[in-house]
C-alpha cells in the first residue's frame, strides 16, 4: 500500500478527476492541494465527485485549500508539512 499520493490543482478540475481515476492501487491517504482560491468551479466540482466516489482502496482524501496559488514548490512544501506521519510523498500531477 502506498502511504499516500499528493498532487495541487490551479484549474481545469476534469484534468484532476481523471488523475484519481487512475490510481488503481492500495492508497492510504490522497492528498489534494486546491490552488484555484475558488477561482475555476470545475475545481470544487472535481474535488465534489472524489470525495463522494472515493473507491474503497484509498482510505482517505484530504483537501487543503490555499488563499494563493503556492505553485509546485510551494504544495511540495505544504504536502510534506501536511503529512509529517508519512515516510514518504509521492507528488504527481
């Protein structure tokens, strides 16, 4: 089982879902960081449809929303504070 998968969006919430939809894999935690500050609906319609078809091989979805676009250096940096019980972070996008 992967300890968890992190990723950040800014837009485009279609890209997003079918990112999850991939992950055909055992997945303790999905980690999602929203970039978008509420800016594109396609984001929070995404974020909607994983939290309500979570499959029961990923045991949890977690969203953090920033008030700014952090950019990927800086959801990396969130993503490992954000999960600091993990041995690992696997970033993908």
């Amino acid at each position: 089982m992967l300890e968890n998968i992190c990723t950040a969006v800014l837009r485009d919430g279609n890209k997003l879902y079918n990112h999850f939809k991939s992950i055909d894999c055992d997945v303790n935690r999905y980690f999602i960081i929203d970039n978008s500050c509420n800016k594109d609906t396609t984001v929070q319609m995404a974020i909607a449809l994983i939290k309500e078809h979570k499959p029961k091989y990923i045991n949890e979805v977690i969203v953090l929303k920033s008030t700014q676009n952090t950019g990927f250096a800086g959801a990396v940096n969130l993503a490992i504070r954000q999960n600091v019980d993990c041995s690992y972070w696997l970033f993908t996008g």
